[in-house]
C-alpha cells in the first residue's frame, strides 16, 4: 500500500472514530456527533444520478438533498431527506442487523425510492397538485394519508415502481410513483402500460412536466427539515422508537390480512367459521412454508397460531369460493411469517 493511500485511510478514521466502534457502543452515538456528508459518501453518485435523469428529460429542478433519520419529501419543499445509514456502510451494516434490511441499500432501489421521492419535489416546486388536470387524474391531494390502505393488487390504473402497491395509498403517492416510472431511463412504459388505463396519468405526467419547462419555479426554498447536524438523538433511541412502530404496524396487518380473506358475516347457514378453516387446511403446510423460507418451523407454527386466534376473536367466516380463501390463507402465512421472521426484534442497550 502507498503512503498517499495508508494516509488517506488514516485521515478518514481520524474523522470518523466511530467506524471502529462495537454496535453496542456505536448505538449510543448522537446523531450529531456523527458528522456526516453527504459529498463525502456514495450517495453523491447516486445523486448525480437522478439529476442526469432529470436534465435529460428537460427538467431544471434540481432538488436539494440532505440527511435525515428516514427517507421523506416534506409538503412545501423541493428537496429530499434520505435516511443516515447511506451515508456510510458501517452504518448500514448496523441497520441491517437490527432491522434486517437496509431500504435502499442498493443501487436499483435506492435510485428508484430517489426518482420517487423527486416526483414529491417536482410537486412542491411548481404546485402541482393545485393544478385542475393532477386533481382530475390523481385525485384530491388534501385527503387524508391514512393508517394503512387496501391495494387491489390486480388493479391496472396505478403503476408499478416501488412494491407494496404503494400508487394506491394516496393521489401524491400515485404522482410521485407514476413521475418516477415516466423518469426512469429505457422504462419502456409506453409499451408496458399500453393497455392499462394508467397510461393516461403517464401521459397526465408528461403534460405537466412540458408545461413547466423553462418556467421558473414558484417554490425554491433550501429548507431542511429535521436535519442529521442537529439531531441528539441516540441511535438507541431511533432504533427503539423505529422498532416500536413496526411492531405496532405488524399487529394491525394480521388483521387486515384476515379481514380481507374472510367475513364477520355467516353469508350461508354451512358457511365455516375461519379458525376451522385454517386450523384444518393450514396446518399440514407448515413444513413446506416453512421450507419454502428456510426458517424453522416453529416460527411458521407461532403465526398460525396468532392467525387462529385472532380470526376467533374477529369472528370471522369463510364466504365465497373456498379455494380462493384457501389460496389466499397460505399467501398469507407467507407473507406474515416472512414479515415477522425479517423482523425479529434484537435488544438494544438503554
């Protein structure tokens, strides 16, 4: 190794102590203290990235970036926070041990979460969503965001681009994913969306990018909002109120899941009462479900159980045909036992 290299190395752990540093004693680090960059991380590519995206499509915005505990793109503003641990792989290496995945830990997904999150900035800029065509095609952005929502996963008037159905949570959810597919280079949704009604918020979004070009935007405020330099929070302290809340989301997805595949109504006099259902075709799939996600059985077997008795508690019903409920309850096993094993709750220092 050269002396330019070996210093250079130096330099940077000089400047960042807390690289060598145990999770333990990493997790009772202030924000603050961190002293992050973004310019000084990979994300600077990244960024790079998404305005070349956007000069190519003849767009002058160039939305300010800054880190923050999560990704999000507040009302008001044209800019972007993107979520700490890019910012350096130590610090996604303690994401992923805690909340076993790093959301946008990748270069395909974090430039898709970027594109999307640019669409929210797009709107912010120039006001879009005032505008009478965005209501006309995407809806009322005033309504509320609600708790949770229900995807219709066979739906073709929302785009695919983030997962999870997510155009369908909200009208500035379904512009910020259908600017995102529109932006994204070689996406072909000319072609893929051809006989999908969502093809018309494609064209919707096409419409208003031309109509701003070369038009100076309204809204150009460099404000950040709850920015990383000012933060004393603990990274204990964010790691235990992040996994609160996805405890909490997890126990309120159990039941939608159930609600959605069965009812509170006996729709026939025969009709069986769900826990029958999946006590007695369930059960015997727990070993291929179990196979299927190279986790233990007895994980599998702690969801079905909750599934059971949370289906008593609901009174649910199986309604319609049988095999889809069927079909549906082993999705949902899946789904469930995937979601809680991926989560599995560690113990963080006080």
């Amino acid at each position: 190794m050269s002396p330019t290299r070996r210093t250079g190395i130096a330099a940077r752990a000089k400047a960042r102590p807390w690289v060598r540093l145990s999770d333990e004693q990493l997790l009772t680090k202030r924000f603050c203290d961190l002293r992050l960059s973004i310019q000084r991380s990979p994300l600077a590519a990244h960024v790079r990235r998404l305005y070349a995206d956007l000069e190519r499509r003849g767009i002058a915005l160039r939305p300010h970036v800054w880190l923050s505990e999560e990704w999000f793109s507040p009302d008001g503003v044209p800019g972007i926070a993107v979520p700490f641990y890019l910012a350096h792989p130590r610090l996604e290496r303690l994401e992923r041990r805690i909340m076993r995945e790093a959301e946008g830990g990748n270069t395909r997904l974090l430039l898709r979460i970027l594109r999307h999150e640019a669409g929210h900035a797009l709107d912010n800029a120039y006001r879009l969503r005032r505008r009478k065509r965005w209501r006309a095609v995407f809806g009322p952005a005033s309504l509320p965001y609600p708790a949770r929502y229900r995807a219709r996963p066979g739906s073709r008037r929302y785009v695919h681009h983030l997962g999870e159905w997510y155009a369908q949570a909200h009208p500035s959810e379904d512009f910020a994913e259908t600017f995102a597919v529109w932006l994204t280079p070689k996406s072909g949704w000319r072609k893929s969306y051809a006989d999908w009604p969502a093809l018309h918020k494609l064209r919707a979004v096409e419409e208003l990018v031309a109509s701003v070009r070369g038009v100076r935007a309204p809204v150009r405020n460099r404000t950040r909002i709850e920015p990383l330099e000012h933060n004393t929070r603990t990274l204990a302290q964010h790691y235990r109120r992040k996994l609160a809340r996805n405890r909490q989301i997890r126990r309120g997805l159990a039941d939608e899941l159930l609600r959605r595949a069965f009812s509170p109504e006996r729709s026939r006099r025969a009709a069986p009462r769900a826990a029958t259902l999946l006590r007695a075709h369930l059960r015997p799939l727990v070993p291929a479900v179990a196979r299927a996600l190279r986790i233990e059985r007895y994980s599998v077997e702690q969801v079905l159980r909750m599934l059971i008795e949370r289906s008593e508690r609901l009174k649910l019903y199986v309604y319609g045909n049988r095999r889809d409920a069927l079909r549906y309850s082993r999705w949902m096993l899946e789904r469930l036992t995937g979601l809680y094993s991926e989560r599995e709750t560690p113990h963080l220092p006080l």
